[in-house]
C-alpha cells in the first residue's frame, strides 16, 4: 500500500522525523518500506506531497494530511481505484466524510474509507469541529494522532485488524448524527 | 490542579475505576507488567498519560520488579515512567509538561470545502 504525508511543514517536520514514520509504518505493516518520494505539483494536485510504498501486498492508501489536501487526494483515480482509504485527517465539518466517500464512490463504488477517531474542538467564533491532532505523545519520534497510536498498540492482530479498532469506517448511509450530531 | 492516582496492593476492579480521568497514574504492583497491562488496556489513550513506579524490589520473583515494564514501555513506544529504582522521583508541580506534549497540529481545513 502507499502512504502519503503533507507537505506542510508542521506535518513534514525533517528527516529524522520522517524517518521514524519510515519506522513506524515497517512495524505496524510488518513489512519492507521504501523511503519517501515526493509527487510533484500538477493542475490536478496544485500542492506537493510526500509518499512511500510499504510491500504489504494490500491495495490502499493510508493519508496523513489536512482535510482539504485529503479530498484533494482522494479525487485521483489512482487513489479512488484502491480497496481503500484511511483518512488521519480532521472531519472538520460533517458531512465532509461522506462527500469524500461519495466522490471516490463515483470512481469506485467498492471502496472503503476510514477516518481517524475525532474529538470536537472549540475553533474561531466558537465553532465547534471535529478535530484530529497530531500530538508529541509516546516515543514515536514524530507528531501523532490518537488513531496512529492506537493502530501502533494493536499492530499485532494483524494490518487490517488494527485499522479496525484505531480508525472509524465511514459508512455510505446518511444517518442521524451526520447532521450536527456528536462521535 | 493536576489529578494523580496512587495504587499499591488492590485489586483491578478497584484501579480501573474512572481512570481516564486522572493524569498521572501510579502503576499497581510496585511496576508488575501484567498489572501495567491492565491498566493501558483500559485507557483510551494510553500515551497521554504519565506514569509512576514504586519500585522497591529489583527484578524480584515474587513480588514487584519493573524490568520487564521497562522494557515494554520501551518497545512500545511509551515515555519512561517515573520510578523510584533509580533513586528519589519528583512529581511534576503542574499539567505544563502534559499540556506540551498534547498541543499539536490539528489536520482540518486546508481548502476543505467541495
């Protein structure tokens, strides 16, 4: 699968912090992982990101970056042909999950999408949002969210088990809580 | 005010009772692996929490020792807890060290609208 991180310097830190991901994802996948590469800018994609490919045999991609970037990301049809998405990215505004979901659907009705668990944040003029964090928290040796951490605690059941328990499945069906409701 | 809870000799039904809500913990059994377990286990996020150890017996057989613990914490990515093996521990007067460690990045926004 492929892993791709932000370029935002807040998110691409330096080396040695991406290097420890490089360490990271080789022990939550159990397998080989290429250094980073970056895709270059295009009319399709105007921001640089950063990717890997980890030799795990699964088709997916696993996206570490802003909400905005990641619905970027997620229109390409090399990203939305895959079995799947994980989202470590902000909600921010619901429904915004299913939109992406949606959007990819159109590509590929198959595919599933996760995204990282949230906690609702206070924002400008009190607007409440649903908040992902990147946190110094753990010996990681870079940011992570709480959903990176939990996949690391239960990467020994297995890949896709873990993103089970460490990620929430965006489901296609429009429900309640999806207009203004609490996660 | 910061929330600490101190554990020693008690049982788990005891030590998990509302324990996300504190921030330092104390981890029971003078640092026994499989009582730590426990206890991250039940945490919905064990890495923001800071730990203290009461270790008084080494690597003892039968009660205590926190080596094994160490060196989980270690491979699991933990920070270090504090413990008293190494000699006299002081606890942190305030949050602020927590408080660093948990302001970060949120991913939102970024041209988000569709």
């Amino acid at each position: 699968m492929q892993w791709i991180i932000s370029s935002d310097p807040r998110v691409f830190i330096d080396a040695s912090n991406m290097s420890a991901r490089l360490q990271y994802i080789h022990s939550v996948t159990g397998s080989e992982v290429t250094g980073w590469n970056a895709i270059r800018k295009s009319s399709i994609l105007p921001k640089t990101f950063f990717y890997c490919m980890s030799n795990d045999g699964l088709n997916g991609t696993f996206i570490t970056a802003h909400v905005g970037e990641v619905r970027q990301l997620c229109s390409l049809q090399e990203i939305a042909t895959g079995d799947f998405v994980i989202a470590n990215t902000c909600i921010w505004e619901k429904p915004l999950n299913k939109q992406i979901l949606y959007r990819m659907m159109k590509i590929n009705r198959k595919i599933d999408l996760w995204f990282s668990k949230q906690s609702l944040s206070v924002e400008e003029n009190y607007i409440l949002r649903q908040s992902a964090m990147l946190s110094k928290l753990g010996e990681f040796g870079f940011d992570n969210s709480l959903s990176e951490r939990i996949l690391f605690s239960n990467r020994r059941k297995g890949f896709m088990k873990a993103v089970k328990i460490a990620f929430n499945k965006v489901s296609s069906v429009i429900l309640p809580e999806d207009y203004g409701g609490i996660i | 005010m910061r929330r600490l809870v101190f554990y020693v000799e008690t049982h788990p039904q005891a030590y998990l009772h509302n324990i996300n809500s504190y921030d330092l913990i104390q981890l029971p059994h003078h640092g026994k692996l499989d009582s730590a377990i426990v206890i991250f286990d039940k945490l919905t996020d064990s890495y923001s929490k800071d730990y203290l150890v009461s270790d008084n017996t080494g690597s003892g057989a039968t009660s205590g020792g926190s080596d094994n613990l160490v060196e989980y914490m270690k491979t699991e990515h933990y920070s270090p807890a504090l413990n008293t093996k190494n000699g006299v521990v002081y606890l942190p007067k305030s949050k602020n060290n927590l408080n660093n460690r948990t302001q970060g990045v949120k991913l939102g926004a970024m041209d988000y609208k569709l």
